[in-house]
C-alpha cells in the first residue's frame, strides 16, 4: 500500500458471517456487472406482502427515472417491527437514555408494535391518508420513533423537520410539502436546556397561514410537562389519544416506489430541497448497509447519536437497525452533559457494542482531555464509527488509540441525505484502514471522479466526485420538483449523478474525501447552503447585501464567516454585529449562527456584478498567498479594504 498510516484488519474484527475482503471483492463485483442478481437476491431480506418481479429500472440520462423493485409491495413498519414479533418479542428494540442521566427507558418489539400501532390509529382518526404529509418536529425521545414508524404504517409520508430549526425554517417545510398535520412535544430537552417545540410550531403555523397554509391537527407529546398555549379542535395531546386508540392496525401494503419520507437539505442554491425517498430500495439499502458496514450481529446493541431529524437518524438509528431486528439506543442529550465523559458512561451502562457519532463531536471531546474517556471502561466497544464530515487523521488517531484502546476499527462513512444510506466506507472485518480516508465503495456504488472540464479521471487524481450508476436507497426526485433535481445533480456532468463533493482517489483505490466544492457549508455536521443564510442577512433592515463563506474551523469543522455590507448611513459595531447573529437564529435557527460578521463597504465584484467567491473564501481562511487573478474585478482595490479588516487576525 502506497501510505503510511495502514491499520490492517486484526483477526479479531472478522467474526463469524463477517464480511472478509474476498467475499467484499467478489460482492462487489457482482452488484455493478449484473445489478439485477446481486440486488434481486438481497431485496429477500424484507417481507415482501407481494414479491417482486422486476429489480432495476433506472437511467442517469434524459428524464432521471429511478425505479427499483417496482411491481413489490410491502411496508416499512412491518419490516422493522411485525416480522420480528414472533423470535424477538421480548428482545429490547430501542434503548431510551434521557438528557437527565438518571433517566431511561427500554422498548421491547412488542411494546413498539403495539405503541407504533395506537399512533397510526390516531394518525387515521385525525383523517391522516396514505401519501398524506405529516411533518414531525420532535425532541429525541421514543414517541418520535412511534410517530415516524406510525406514518409509515398507513403509508402517510413523514417530513422529519430538527427540533433545533427555528418557526420561520418550520414553516417553510409546512408549507413547501402541504403538511396538515403536525406531531410535536411540549418542549425538549437538551443538556439541561429547554427546547420551546410547541412554541415553535404554535408560529410556524401563524406563519404558514399567511402563505394560505392551513394546519389542521397538532398532535402533542407531553415530555417535559411545561405550560404550553392550547388551540381546542386542533390541539391534542397524543398520550392521551394513543391510550385510547386500539392496538391493532394492520400494515398498509405500499409499493416499493411508493414515497416513504421527505428530508430538507440545503443546496448551494435557493431554499432547501425535499429530498424525497421511497420505499422498498432505501429499505434494502440502509438494511444490508447497516448490517455489513457494522457488521451487526444479533444480540449486539447499537448506539448512533444522531439526531432523527437528520437522515443519518432516519436510516441508522431507526430503519437500517430496527429492519435488522436490532437493539438501538436513542439519545436525547448532548456529548458534554453533564460533563464531557456522558458519552462513555452511557456506553458502559447499556454496553454499547457498535458506536457512530461525528467527528465534531470526536473533536470537541479530544480537545476536553483524555482524563474524561479514562473515567470509563469502554470494553463493550466493538466498532466505532463516523459521519457527517471528513474526519482529520488526528481526530481519527484519537478515536481510535483512546477511545478504542486500538481494539476497535474506525468506520469513516461518507453519504449523504441524497442517498439514502451509506455510499463509501470500509468493513471491519475486509477492510484495512487509512486515518481519514472513507475507503472504498459499498455493494452497487460506481465513484467516479470527473475534473471541472468533464475529463474522467482514472486511477490515481482528484476530482469531482459523481456516481455513475443508479442504487437502490437514492432519492426519487425533489419533492414537488423533478426538473429542480435533475438541474441540481445531473447537469453538471450528465448521465452522473454529481455529489457536490470533492475527492482524491488514492494508489490503493482509496476515496478521500475533502469536502463540498459548491456554495455548500458543513458546520458541526450540520449541511446549510450559504444563499439560505445571505438571505437570512438581508433580510435584516440594515444590511445591503452579504456573502458568506466557510474558514477552517477545529471543532465545528467549518465556521460561517459572514461579509456584510450596510445601508448608507449605518454603523457596524459589535451591537449591530449581536443583532444580527440574532437574527440568522431567528430566521433559520441556532446552527446557522454566524462565527464571525465583516463589515465591509463593498464586496469583490466581476464587472458584470458576480460575487467572487473564491477570493472572500481566501481571506476568510486567511490565505492571501494566492488570491489569484483579481484584475477582472470592477474595483480591486476592495480586495485590500477586505484583508485589511478581516476578522480572523491572530
Ligand atoms: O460533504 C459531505 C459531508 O456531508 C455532506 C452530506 O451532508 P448531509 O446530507 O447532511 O448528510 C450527512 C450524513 C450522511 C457530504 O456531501 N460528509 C458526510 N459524511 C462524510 C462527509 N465528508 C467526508 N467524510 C464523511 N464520512
């Protein structure tokens, strides 16, 4: 191998049924030379109510239609739950450890059947129908779970929104995909702090109502037990309402195209898309990733500390494991409450086999000393994996070397809300591992990286990282908006589906990932275009126009450096500076609140008035070294008043 840093598979990380590197090799080959075999067999994991004929029908080209399994019929619940009850009844599916560490709940598949069952009753009492709307924003507790489960139980289609959103973010997802029903929670709780959902929600529908959006129903969990404004006739609390509900809904039979969830994500343009996924391909897909890339085995417990708001939620808290009959935690805290070893006490009190986190997360608690990981015993620990951003060779050294004592593979994943489930990452038992490298592709995955003139790159080089074949988890389309999805992913480079990222492939066939080469930030793991947050900022009374960029970051990754420029005749200072980290919150919510704000009383222009981008992203990272052509500016000499007042001065 051509790096240095190789960790090879130790014995001990192949066990029975494990994956080896031949078995990977050969898998591998068979899912892209014949796609119909290799995935006609494995969609037999599932319990198909009717079996399907057909496998692939799927085209980058033209239209982009994505059709797998599509004369099957079956139901999400029913494979994550029913198919189970007779072997594993009494087995725990979801753990359930509160914010307060004191607090915790254990679920059987049993009593999810049942729970998951009431929910759908009340979802069809309330008038809920398949292909309804119901947009979920809830706090990390087991009655999200219920809620998600249930709509896919009455083939109602979910949109998950993350209780860290803000109304006005809340609204807009109401209103894009007409949702009439909202289930929420009095309030969350994260790291001792309180999250006002319903607040929020009682907002977001004042606020889509202005847009001719009208809620119907709001279901409401009682959580915390905090006072909360009643609406009587739309307001419900759905404790209550399950209680009384029946237990016993039969599963609705979908066809495996039929939509399953809607997820926002943030592009590089416009408001956030709705990501559209359906069913029986994501279910096959984040089903055998889940076992293999983890190698999951039964009996293990799984623990992901994602939130569900996000799709790694979605498909590896809920779907992947729950499909494979496992036991999974959810968490409803943060990694520093109480303190900065809440992580590793939770993994020693529920002996936590398989654990997937951040690397944000795995930055912060590095950078916290390794005297709090010490305080626990970690010897469940089996896998440790990562998501959401590149994680950097030293954070993945510390992962491994301290917090898995180098007993325990890295599993670097990289994906993303598009594709329903894990694209490109090693398994532990037929992978050897490079410090910061997400490996090599899962089964049906084609990488291919093409430069900025369309030249496909072959072996060793970088590139822009597109997928040159159909796979059965990925999105459909855009909710609503079939040429916006074929514009944003197969324009730049047709016939490709274009990820947005860029990437290195190695010697080896090793992908690198380094991140977005769009207008696309990844801040704590946390996707946000910067256009949603420029707008955000103009939207402000005093402010003219912005730019925003990304700068390095250690902990968060990447942090939003903001170039504003004001109306004539004000002042930026510190208090405008509050006012308007302020006010992004408000408009998108906390995640997207700026790091650092300049004011700048004009931003680098093209002389046909296009930001340059490029030369705001240098100074942010405070590299001046090459700033590259800047004489096709309208006025160069902005660039210097730019350096000169930059906010990232040490
Ligand atoms: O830039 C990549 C980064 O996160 C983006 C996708 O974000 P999102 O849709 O929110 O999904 C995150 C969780 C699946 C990607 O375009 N990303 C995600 N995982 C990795 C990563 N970058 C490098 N390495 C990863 N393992």
């Amino acid at each position: 191998m051509s790096d240095t840093h190789i960790y090879r598979v130790q014995p001990d990380w192949k066990r029975e049924a494990s994956i080896d590197n031949e078995t990977y090799l050969s898998w591998y080959e068979r899912s892209i030379s014949d796609p119909d075999g290799f995935w006609g067999e494995h969609g037999k994991r599932l319990d198909w109510f009717k079996p399907y004929t057909k496998v692939k029908n799927a085209s980058f080209e033209g239209d982009v239609s994505i059709k797998w399994f599509e004369d099957g019929e079956l139901n999400v619940s029913y494979n994550c739950i029913d198919r189970h009850l007779e072997k594993r009844g009494n087995q725990v599916a979801i753990i359930w450890e509160g914010d307060d560490p004191s607090s915790h709940r254990k679920i059987t598949y049993r009593e999810l059947h049942e729970q998951v069952s009431r929910y759908a009753n009340v979802l069809k009492a309330q008038g809920a129908k398949k292909g309804d709307r119901i947009t979920i924003y809830m706090p990390m507790i087991v009655e999200t779970a219920y809620a998600m489960l249930a709509c896919t139980r009455i083939g109602a289609v979910h949109s998950v929104v993350f209780g860290g959103f803000s109304p006005d973010a809340l609204a807009g997802r109401i209103v894009d995909c007409q949702s009439e029903i909202i289930i929420t929670a009095d309030e969350g709780l994260r790291g001792g702090r309180k999250v006002p959902l319903k607040v929020n929600t009682d907002k977001a529908i004042d606020i889509a109502a202005r847009q001719s959006m009208s809620v119907r129903k709001v279901l409401v969990v009682r959580h915390t037990g905090g006072a909360v404004d009643w609406v009587p006739g739309r307001d419900l609390w759905l404790n209550d309402e399950a209680k009384a509900a029946s237990p016993d809904c039969p599963a609705e039979p979908m066809n495996a195209e039929d939509p399953l969830f809607i997820l926002y994500t943030s592009g590089s343009t416009g408001k956030p898309k709705g990501v559209l996924h359906t069913t029986g391909g994501y279910l096959v897909h984040v089903s055998l990733s889940h076992q293999h890339i983890f190698d999951y085995h039964d009996g293990d417990i799984y623990w992901c500390t994602a939130d569900v708001g996000w799709v790694t939620g979605h498909s590896y808290i809920l779907y992947g494991p729950l499909a494979n009959g496992a036991t999974t935690l959810m968490f409803e805290g943060v990694p520093n409450y109480p303190d900065n070893s809440r992580f590793w006490q939770v993994v020693d009190k529920h002996k936590v086999n398989i654990f997937y986190t951040a690397p944000t997360a795995i930055r912060a608690l590095m950078g916290a000393g390794d005297e709090w990981v010490k305080k626990s015993k970690r010897t469940s620990l089996r896998i440790l994996g990562s998501v959401g951003e590149p994680i950097n060779p030293e954070a993945w050294e510390w992962y491994y070397n301290v917090v898995g004592e180098g007993r325990c593979p890295v599993i670097d994943t990289w994906w993303q809300t598009e594709n329903g489930g894990i694209l490109i990452a090693p398994m532990p038992g037929a992978t050897d591992l490079k410090p910061g490298s997400a490996t090599r592709p899962f089964f049906g995955v084609v990488p291919k990286l093409i430069d900025n003139d369309g030249n496909v790159i072959e072996g060793e080089g970088s590139g822009n990282l597109c997928i040159a074949q159909p796979w059965p988890g990925m999105m459909r389309t855009v909710h609503g908006d079939h040429a916006r999805f074929i514009e944003t992913y197969f324009s730049q480079y047709p016939g490709n589906y274009f990820t947005g990222d860029g990437c290195r492939r190695d010697a080896d066939g090793y992908y690198w990932i380094t991140g977005r080469v769009d207008d696309v930030l990844n801040v704590s793991g946390h996707r946000m275009g910067t256009a949603e947050i420029e707008s955000a900022l103009v939207a402000h009374e005093k402010v003219s126009e912005a730019a925003v960029v990304g700068y390095p970051h250690d902990v968060k990754g990447q942090g939003i450096y903001c170039y504003v420029t004001l109306n004539e005749g004000e002042t930026g200072d510190d208090a405008l500076r509050k006012e308007l980290v302020a006010h992004v919150r408000k408009e998108i919510g906390p995640i997207a609140a700026p790091d650092k704000i300049q004011f700048a009383p004009a931003l680098p222009k093209t002389r046909s008035a296009k930001i340059m981008r490029r030369i705001l992203r240098k100074i942010a990272e405070d590299d001046f070294s090459s700033l590259g052509d800047t004489s096709t500016l309208a006025d160069p000499s902005v660039v210097d008043d730019l350096i000169a007042n930059r906010q990232n001065r040490h």
